[in-house]
C-alpha cells in the first residue's frame, strides 16, 4: 500500500511539528513554505500558561476565548517536555513564571486572575513581597508582589528550531521554498505555488498570518492578522534569574538563557512594511522596553543590549483555529491561539492526527474552524 501524502504549508513551529508527527505516523510530507517572517524565528522563547496581561488589555472582547483554552496550554507545555526528553535540549527549564504587580490594586487584580486560572487547573500563588524576595531577590525594591505560575517556563527558539528541523528531515520531509497563492480541492488537494503545483491526499494549513488569504477561497473566513513586535537582548550576565518574568499592568516579558544573556520583550510594536517585508524596528519600543526592564531588575542596567529585531506575530480570535474546513475536509487548519510558540508543538501534533484519522487525547472540537465558515 502507498503512503499516504501529505502537504504542509507553513515551515513555523506548527508546520514543523505537524511534519514530524505526520512522518511518524507513516505519511510522505512534503512541507512547503515562503520562510518570511515566521514568528517561529523570531519569538522570545516564553512558555506561557498563564493569562497574559498585555492580551487581556489589548483585546478585551478576545478574553473569554483564551481562558477558556487555558488547559490547551497546560497540554502544549507538558508538549514540550515530551519534545525536550526526545530531541532536545532546547536549552528549556519550568521553573515557573512571575507576574509582578507594584501596587495593591494590581496584586488584587492578579489576585482575581490566579483564583480564574486555578479554577482550571493552574499551579498559581500569590506572593507578597517578603515571600516573592526569597525567590527573586534581583527584583526592584517597588515591586510589591507577584502572582507565580509554576506550570511555566522558557527555553531558546534557536536551538529548538534548529534541532526540530533537523528531526524533520532525518525522518524523510521534503522541504520546499515556495510561496502559495492558491489551493483548491476535489479528489485531492492542488496548491499552486509561485514556483511549482503540488499535489495530494490532504494538506495542513499552518501559515499563521497568511492562512486567512490562503483559506477565503475555501469560504473559511479565518482572521489571521499579522501583528509586528519587538525584541531585545543583552550581553551575558552571571547567571540568577529562574523566572520567566511579566508585569500585571506593563507589556513585558524578561528571561535569562543559559548563555547568561538576557531577553527582552513582551509585546511592544514594531513598524509594519507590509506582510512579506520584516518589520522596522521602533525607537520608542527599544527605548520603552529596555527602561521598563532596567526598572524592575536593577541588576541588568549596566549591561549592554547587543541586539534588537522585530519579527510578525499572528493573532486571530484568542483560541487556535485547528480542524478539518467544513466542504473542504482534505485540509485542516493549524493556527494557534495567543502565545503560538507555546502551543505550536502541541497544534501541530494534533493537526497530524486528524490527518492520519487517530483519535487524539485531545478534544479539538471547540477549536475548529467552522466558527469562521460562511453561513
Ligand atoms: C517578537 C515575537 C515574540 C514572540 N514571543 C513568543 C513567546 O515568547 N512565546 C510564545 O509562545 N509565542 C511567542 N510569539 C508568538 C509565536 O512566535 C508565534 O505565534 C508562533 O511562532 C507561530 O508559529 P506558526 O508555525 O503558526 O507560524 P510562523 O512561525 O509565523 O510561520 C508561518 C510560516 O508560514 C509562511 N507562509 C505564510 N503564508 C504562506 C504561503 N501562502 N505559502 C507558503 N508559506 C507561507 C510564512 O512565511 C512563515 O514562514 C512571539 C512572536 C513574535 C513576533
């Protein structure tokens, strides 16, 4: 009997991991992907649980959609330790995430918000300050306290990418560079690229910002928008800081790699040229950004930045978008939801299930993208 095929489109942490379950389940993958800004090679390397402050602030109405996905996450990260057993190291620690708050109105905001998350599984506290100095005593005399989750952690994209690529291609995927501009489905799937046409049984869609367009003629109205955002990071330190630090209030995210180096991000923007072009880098975020840092960890002031980018993130609705499209089943879509770096594993493992027909242990349906299907 002939194998399977399957095309992927997308080479991001989503597409990669789809591959690599798709091999592993006997398909023949061929993994096409344009290779522009891929928010896989840019990302800050944050495995986030909890609710992120920066998206609870900026999209309001977006809210519900990701609590109520907060167990996806919880399965994306134990994802991830399955990964790093298999194929790491990745450079990847759990040792939790801090949100920090600088006042009392704040603590109780991140006070309500633990008591949400561990009504859904969440290991959460909340520290005082006293409690919050024994674990992370380079914190700024301000901070007043801190809600911790323990499910969290970090580890470096770089080594991740490099190292999932190369399980990828060990285990046969074929990788295109080529751009799609239009799919179509009747006893197969054609996609006809700028360079070639490709066929097969079925393909994933797992093009982050480039979904939607890729998806409209299907008549699956998927949102994807690519949203441009900012990083930094330092030279090396001496190692002393565990926690993957955020703020209740303030766009942040702070970590320190095994290099020493520290990592600067968190959601401040970048100037858009365009989706196929990298985004500028803005003054005023580098600026904001780096005094923000500085300000809630005195001890890094000294050092020096040594580099800054800007890379395309994605969002949609809050929730991942992953499942079969409702006329066009021979696709299935694989979006992730806020945080896509955290949940790609996991989404695309998952999407390469519902390719091969195997029940998952994960209930997709409240994932699926016929919520954007036409009526
Ligand atoms: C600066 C920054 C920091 C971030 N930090 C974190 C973090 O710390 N933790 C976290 O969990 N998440 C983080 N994210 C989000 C995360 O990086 C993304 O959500 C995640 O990498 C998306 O993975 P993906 O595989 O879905 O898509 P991507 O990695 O975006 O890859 C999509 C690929 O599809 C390709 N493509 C698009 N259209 C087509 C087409 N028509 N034909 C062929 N190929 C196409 C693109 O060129 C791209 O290579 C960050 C994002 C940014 C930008």
């Amino acid at each position: 009997m002939s194998r399977p095929e399957l095309l992927v489109v997308g080479g991001g942490i989503v597409g990669l991991s789809a591959a690599i379950a798709a091999a592993q389940h006997g398909a023949a993958v061929t993994l096409i992907d344009a290779a522009i800004n891929a928010g896989t090679t840019a990302n800050a390397g944050s495995l986030h649980v909890q609710l992120q402050s920066r998206f609870l602030r900026l999209y309001p109405d977006q809210a519900h959609n990701v609590e109520a996905s907060l167990h996806l996450y919880l399965e994306a990260v134990r994802e991830w330790d399955r990964l790093e057993a298999n194929h790491g190291p990745f450079e990847m620690v759990r040792h939790g995430g801090l949100m920090l708050a600088e006042n009392a109105t704040q603590l109780k905001f991140l006070e309500a918000k633990a008591r949400r998350e561990a009504a859904r599984g969440l290991d959460v506290d909340i520290l005082e300050r006293a409690a919050l100095g024994r674990i992370a005593p380079w914190l700024g005399p301000q901070v007043f306290g801190a809600e911790l989750c323990r499910d969290e952690g970090k580890l470096n994209p770089l080594t991740a990418n490099i190292r999932l690529r190369a399980v990828a291609r060990r285990l046969g995927t074929t990788f295109v560079k080529d751009r799609i501009v239009t799919l179509t489905v009747g006893d197969n799937v054609q996609l006809r690229g700028e360079l070639g046409l490709y066929k097969a049984d079925q393909a994933i869609v797992a093009a982050a910002w480039g979904s939607g367009r890729l998806l409209g003629g299907l008549g699956l109205a998927l949102p994807s928008r690519a949203e441009p955002l900012h990083m930094n990071i330092t030279e090396p330190a001496a190692a002393s800081i565990q926690h993957l630090v955020q703020h209740a209030e303030r766009s942040i995210t702070l970590k320190q790699l095994q290099s020493g180096q520290i990592v600067i991000g968190g959601g401040w923007p970048a100037q858009s040229r365009g989706d196929d072009v990298v985004p500028a880098v803005l003054a005023d975020s580098v600026l904001g950004n780096i005094a923000l840092a500085g300000k809630l960890v005195p001890g890094i002031r000294e050092l020096r930045v040594i580099r800054t980018w800007a890379g395309m993130n994605t969002t949609v609705d809050g929730k991942t978008a992953l499942g079969r499209i409702p006329g066009a089943e021979r696709v299935i879509v694989a979006v992730p939801g806020d945080a896509g770096y955290t949940l790609g594993p996991l989404c695309g493992r998952l999407a390469s299930e519902l390719a091969a027909g195997l029940p998952g242990e994960v209930d997709t349906g409240p994932y699926s993208p016929a919520r954007f299907a036409a009526r």
